[in-house]
C-alpha cells in the first residue's frame, strides 16, 4: 500500500505556544485483496458495495 501525501501545511503556533503542522494521506485499496468478497446488489442492480476502498488520514503533529 502507498500513501499519496499532499503537501504538508505551513508550521502554526498553537495558543500554548507549541509548534504545529498537518499533512492530509491517501490511498485506495481493493477490499478483495484482502479476502473480502462479498457482494449483494440492490432492486436498481447497482452493487451494495465496492471494490475499491478510499482512505483518508488526516494528521497533525505537535512539536514538543
């Protein structure tokens, strides 16, 4: 798995007077991949669920 990570936000003080930043992660996997593969499909047939699973991490790190 690959984390795509955008660019990092710019260092921000806190009101505490400590050191911040945040960064945004992103990657997608394929649920089969790891052994999920149930599917059911609704009336419309379209399927109840994907293949592909986005996931976002959203991080802030604190400068001790």
């Amino acid at each position: 798995m690959v984390l795509n990570l955008d660019t990092p936000g710019k260092e921000q003080l806190d009101p505490w007077g400590k050191t911040r930043r945040g960064f945004t992660a992103t990657t997608t996997l394929n649920r089969r991949d790891y052994g999920l593969a149930w599917s059911g499909t609704l009336k419309s047939g379209d399927a109840v669920v994907a293949d592909a699973i986005s996931i976002t991490l959203e991080i802030e790190l604190i400068k001790n």
